[in-house]
C-alpha cells in the first residue's frame, strides 16, 4: 500500500518539505532495486517498463539475458563508477529482443543513466535489438563500456543518442542496420586504450543500414592499430550533409594522422553526404572547387550589347557537393551551405578600346539571373596583346541544383573575344 512521507530539509534560511510517493517499505513505487541477489528475477524475468531498473552497486549478471519489452526499459545507477554489469561467459548477448520486431514481441526505448557494462566473454556482446515498430529510441547518458568484445546489433530504431559515454578497453564495436528515421548522436564522448588486433571499425554498417537524418559526433578517440571509425559509406546517408564529424579529435596509437586511409575506409570528407568540420586527425570538408581555363576558345560576338556564353576549355580541382554539368558550370549538388563567395581572375583579349562586360550567370531551373558583372575597356597596347584584367569577390546564395557560369558582352562594337591561359574561378562556402 503506498505511502505519503514527509521529509523537511533544514537550511539556514529556509525549511522545505518534501513529499515522495513510497512504498509500504520505504522504497520508491517506481523503482525496481537490481542486486547480486535478485538479478535473475529482476532483469532476468519479465520487464515491467512502468519502473526503472537501478543497478545497486557492480552485478555478475553472468548468462542472464535481459529482454528489452515493445514497451520499452528504463535502467539506472548511481555512477559509472559505482554501478555496473558485468560478464565473462561466452557466446553471450546481454540485451536482446523476443522477437525482430513488427509483431509486438520486439523492443521499444531502452534508455540507460550512471553505470557501466563489461562484457568479455568470446563471440558475446552488449545488444542484439530490434525496434518493435521503427519509432524508438536507444539514448544514454554517462555510460561507461569497459573492454567489451562487441558492443552488438541495432535494428531500424528511430533515433540513437549518446552523451557522455565512453569506451575503453576491448572493441566495442557498434553495428547499425536497417531504416534509421531519427538519427544518431554521440556527443562529449571518449575512446581509449582499444584492442591493437581488432579489425572491426567503432560504428558500422548493417544490413539494409539507412540513416534519414544525421549522424553527428564530436568524438575524443584514440583507435586501434587496425581499427576504422567508421565504415559508413555515401549511400547510407542519402539526404546531403547528414554525416556530420565536427569537432572531432582522431589518433591511432596517440598519432594524429588525417591521411590514414583506413579512418573512414568507404567514405570521404568531400563526399555529398558528408558535413566534417574543425576535426583534428580528420579531414573536413570544403564546400566549392576551383575552375582553370586549360584551354583557350574564341567567343564570337554578332550583335552589340548582348551577352554570349563565354567560351573555354577548363580543369576542375577538388569539386565538394559541387560538379560540372558542362565547360565553365559548376553545381550545387547539395542543400546546406547555401551562402558562397566567388573569386575570379580572368584576362580577356579583345578589340582594343572597346568595352567588355563580364556577368556571372545562377540558373535557377532555367531561371536565370546576373549575380555579379565588371566593365573593363580592352587596353591598346603597341607590340603587344590588346587584354583587359577582370578581378573582384562577391557572393552567391545557391540552393540545391542551381549551377553558375560566366557570360561576355561587347557594350560598344561587335568584336570577338577570347578568354586567356591563366584564367581561374572558383567557388566556396562563407
């Protein structure tokens, strides 16, 4: 029968009272205690997910399983220090389902606070979870994986967070399958002393594996000798910028090296799908590109005052969320950044004394628009070329699929013109 207590907490100012919901024992309603004593009934019986699970003190939870009901598991500790589970046996899962989900029998949240988990035995690992219907979550908060063979399988859950966790010791492996709608966090987190024979990467890619919203991570991680972050690859993020490293600070070994090959094997910084900024011991990625003239072309002017594609031959360098659909266009093949700045250097030979004009074309869907123009005369140079110098820096807003590309206008003859050697654009985020 429940309970009301009084409980007045004395201060130098102020007395405040307090009134708590407890049992006939003096234990809260909502609070299941997990011992030594009791785990194979507690966590190892049937879950009632109207209570939370407090681990009091470091369990040898041994080969008990703990099945993670549709409606969800609340589990907590006093700290990662104090609380903990722990197991030695072999071709063991620690978290598991009843079923793989869609029938009522999967699992629903499993939210976890303030402990640690060690499991050590060979072929074991931590979960083995499928979400019931695709809409939970798997969070936790200053969660601790002491040298674990695998941290398991996660199945189509909605959203995955983690703050404050940390990993040491083992190769505590993650794998992520399936259709994943909500994302995943892990953030303030730390990695140390990982096994150096492990080849599985930290966080990896499951069957069917699809992640709709983003990954982000500003993990502290030092890796194995032979062990990736990741092995994510473009196709698993299909909206852009959705794998987001930022802030990260990456070694293998205590050595900081972002050309490591084998830090994201299957995937790289400029790729569409990636947004990395400010890592350390990782690349980041560059929004833009640079566009050279390799090869002079003549553009033809018929009329006065009437603007002609201007002509040439170029090479592109290090495009990100940007490619050449055509000489002289480059597109935004993504949505964010959408705010960039253009800086040009052209020299343009034409009719001496006549005057050029040079516009930077955004076609939006066939929509076009001049974002920038510069007037410059053609100098009459005895001996010589009859040139004129068009530099400036302006901006852009693009969005996705609208590309850019440069026009020429003759304001006072017919002239031709052609685009000289030397001649470069390009394009980056602000």
């Amino acid at each position: 029968m429940a309970e009301i207590v009084s409980i007045t907490v004395s201060e130098v100012t102020e007395n405040v009272a307090i009134s708590v919901y407890t049992d006939a024992s003096g234990g809260f309603l909502k609070r299941v205690i997990v011992n030594q004593d009791n785990v194979a009934t507690t966590l190892g019986g049937v879950i009632d997910s109207t209570k939370e699970y407090f681990i009091d003190g470091i369990i040898d939870i041994g080969t008990t399983q703990i099945t993670v009901p549709a409606t969800g598991m609340t589990l907590k500790g006093y700290s990662f220090d104090i609380s903990g589970l722990t197991s030695s046996a072999n071709n063991y899962t620690m978290f598991i389902s009843a079923s793989t989900g869609g029938d009522g029998n999967g699992s629903g949240n499993l939210l976890g606070l303030d402990y640690f988990i060690e499991v050590t035995g060979t072929n074991s690992k931590v979960y083995e979870l499928y979400d019931d219907t695709g809409f939970n979550a798997f969070e936790f908060v200053r969660i601790n994986y002491i040298n674990c063979t695998s941290l398991g399988d996660i199945f189509n859950y909605r959203q995955g967070l983690e703050n404050g966790t940390g990993r040491f010791g083992g190769s505590p492996s993650l794998t992520l399958h399936g259709l994943w709608r909500g994302g995943y966090r892990i953030a303030t987190s730390i990695v140390r002393s990982l096994s150096d024979t492990t080849t599985e990467p930290l966080f990896k890619e499951g069957t069917a594996f699809q992640m709709n919203s983003r990954f982000l991570s500003d993990i502290n991680c030092d890796l194995g000798t032979l062990q990736p972050l990741l092995n994510f690859s473009p196709a698993n993020f299909p909206n852009p910028s959705t794998l987001q490293l930022k802030g990260v600070e990456l070694t293998r070994d205590g050595v900081y090296d972002s050309e490591d090959a084998n830090l994201t094997p299957n995937i790289s910084a400029s790729d569409l799908s990636c947004e990395w900024k400010g890592n350390n011991g990782l690349f980041n990625t560059y929004v833009g590109g640079i566009s050279d003239l390799s090869a002079e072309v003549l553009t033809s002017i018929a009329l006065t005052d009437t603007a002609y594609t201007l002509n040439g031959s170029f090479v592109n360098t290090d495009l990100q969320h940007f490619d050449s659909p055509s000489d002289g266009k480059l597109r935004h093949l993504g949505n964010t950044p959408r705010d960039f700045g253009v800086l040009f250097n052209f020299i343009l030979e034409g009719t001496a004394n006549e005057e050029y004009l040079i516009s930077l074309i955004k076609d939006s869907g066939g929509s076009e628009t001049v974002v920038n123009t510069q007037l410059r005369r053609i100098a009459n140079q005895a001996g010589g070329r009859d040139v004129a110098y068009f530099n400036s820096k302006f901006r852009v807003t693009l969005n996705q699929n609208d590309f850019v590309y440069w026009k020429v206008t003759n304001k006072t003859g017919v002239g031709d013109c052609t685009l000289e050697l030397d001649s470069d654009w390009s394009i980056e985020e602000r």
